[in-house]
C-alpha cells in the first residue's frame, strides 16, 4: 500500500510503500514493514501518476538493506529510514512489473487528485517558464519536492533558506491568516471562524500528505485556535509546549528527528527574539524590523544544531531571509490562486 504518492528520478521514479504480503516465490504471507522502491526504465515518468498515496500495488522487486557508512559524520542511513518507518529499499527492472491492484479509500483519492491538479496547474501555467519554478511552486503548497533539482535544494540548504519550501510554521501561518482574513470579510468572526479555520487546516494537512513537520505546525495552529473558539487566549509559547508534548506521545522517536529540533528551535527563538526586540511605531518600519528581529533570533538558535548535525554554519540567511520570506508568502498565495484558478476553469486568472 502506497503510502505517498510517486515522484520521477534520475532513475526512474520513486515508490514509497507499507508491505501487506511478500513473498520469495512460494505463496503471499502476510509482511509488516515499510519499503521504498526505485523503479527504472523509461516507462516510469508516464505511470507515476497512476501510483497514488493510498493504493495497493503488486510488484517484483529486488530488495536490501539500506547502505550503512561508517564515516565519521556521516548519517546512518539505515536508522534515518528506519525512523520514518521504512526497513527495506530496492529496485524495480521496469514500471511493466507494477501493477495497481485497488483504489484507495475514497479521501485518500480525493486528496491525491487535488495533489495531482496541483502539479498539473503548476506544470501547465508556471512549468512552460520555468520548470524549476513550478517544481519549487509544488513544493511550497503541497510539499512534494520530488522535481526539485538536487543542486537547487543544496544552495538553499547553503544559503540557510530550505524552511521556505519545506511545509511547515510559516506556510501554515500564512494559510491560516488567509482564512481567517476570508471569514472576516464575509462577516464571520471570532469562535465560528476559528473552529473553520480548524477543520480548514486539518484537511490541508491531509492534502499536503500529513508529513511530520505538516503535522507538528498543523496542530500547533489548531491547539491555538481551538482556545479561541472556547474564548481563551493562550501564549504562543504554551501552544508549543502542549504540541511537543503532543508529538513526542504520538512518536517517541521523534525526539531523534533533526526536523523537530529545528522546528521548535527555530519557532520558539522567533517568538522570544520578536517579544524582545522593541519594535518601532511606524507600521512601515515595524513589519521589516519584527522580520530582521526573527530571522537574527532563529539563526542563532538553529547554528549549533545545523552545525552539529550538517557539519556547516552560514551567516547569508540573515541578509537572505528578509527576501526569502516574503518571497515565499508570495509563491505560496499565487500558487493557490493559480491552482484554485485552474480547478474553477479560469484560465485567464490562472495564466495572470
């Protein structure tokens, strides 16, 4: 059973699946474990679309165990895997030896087809430009980077700005602003709006694949709203605590999760470096030194877990931030316009 939907390679494409039966020539027996595939030859690019989150494959493939190097600094492969559930990886001679057996359950099909629209609306009206640009586009709303180019992800990673196009405190921030400002305007306020909000961000979540940093901002924002509609306020501090808490019950080794780490370093600094900083009376002012204030206080909370863990510390995400951020609440508003556009049959819109 796919448990997220394919992406094109180098290689070929790539398959990321829960194990229901295997077997090594005799009968199916019932197998428990996760399995991520590469399936080879030119036929894949075309099928991708066919493998969905949530549908059940049957397939031949030669399997192993996940290559261990044993260099100092370098990531144990095998357990990074093994933390988001996958024991097993291999390949596949040809996509001809995939077979869709089923569907998925009826929201997992909804979900994948809003995925899939997306990656078409964003093919089809930003991938004529620029195919990078509608890759990074895709990765920002839904969180699919499966088209971004390696050598792109590496000089974000260099340039302290990955978070942009990875889902996460920011982009559900963004969303949850837009919707709430979307209630405001057609007379909907206060703990009506908030409990839509709610049931909004949870089905985004669910659309964008329910990834763990996806997860971890979508049920901060929740526990923050979710107050407001009882007609309480809470902290921003409070709501990240109750989340950790949250998480860490749910999935015990996430406290291994270098992602974690740096979601609650780096949210926890913006909320301290923003409520200590004065900020100035001018609106025009305020928005870029609340910004400078935020991106000083997250690079310096994040420097010793990015130094420890990618053996690298930068200094250009100070300067760089102040334009990636707002850059990204750019792509990420067009880019749902554009899909929305797109779905609604407004081409003119969508090519705007």
């Amino acid at each position: 059973r796919l448990i997220s939907d394919a992406f094109v390679t180098e290689a070929g494409a790539s398959l990321r699946m829960f194990v229901e039966r295997a077997s090594a020539g005799a009968c199916l027996e019932p197998a428990a474990g996760g399995v991520s595939l590469t399936v080879v030859g030119s036929l894949a690019a075309g099928s991708v679309e066919e493998w969905r989150a949530g549908r059940t494959i049957h397939v031949t493939a030669a399997l192993r165990r996940p290559a261990k190097y044993l260099n100092e600094g370098v990531a144990d492969q095998e357990r990074l895997l093994a933390r988001h559930g996958i024991a097993l990886v291999g390949s596949v001679k040809s996509a001809a030896m995939v077979k869709v057996v089923s569907r998925g359950p009826v929201l997992d099909e909804a979900a994948a087809s809003i995925r899939v629209s997306v990656r078409r609306a964003m093919a089809r009206y930003v991938g004529t430009r620029d195919a990078q640009s509608a890759a990074i586009a895709v990765a920002i709303l839904i969180g699919d980077r499966g088209a971004l180019d390696p050598v792109v992800q590496q000089r974000l990673q260099e340039a302290g700005t990955y978070h942009v196009i990875a889902i996460s405190g920011g982009n559900i921030a963004i969303l949850a602003g837009l919707i709430l400002g979307a209630f405001w305007v057609i007379r909907v306020r206060g703990e009506w709006a908030a409990g839509a909000a709610i049931v909004c961000l949870a089905a985004y979540a669910y659309v964008a694949g329910g990834g763990p940093s996806v997860i971890r901002a979508t049920v901060m924002a929740v526990i923050y709203l979710a107050l407001r509609t009882i007609d309480q306020k809470t902290a921003p501090l409070h709501a990240m605590s109750v989340t950790l808490v949250a998480v860490l019950i749910a999935a015990p080794l996430s406290i291994a999760d270098v992602g974690l780490w740096l979601t609650f370093g780096a949210t926890v600094a913006l909320v301290a470096g923003v409520n200590i900083v004065a900020l100035p009376g001018s609106r025009w002012q305020r928005p870029v030194v609340a910004i400078l204030a935020a991106s000083v206080a997250a690079e310096i909370a994040l420097v010793p877990i990015v130094a420890f863990v990618f053996q690298r510390v930068t200094i250009a995400g100070l300067a760089v931030n102040l334009a990636a951020i707002p850059c990204m609440a750019i792509v990420q508003i067009a880019a749902m316009c554009t899909a929305a556009a797109d779905a609604s049959g407004l081409s003119s819109i969508a090519n705007a």
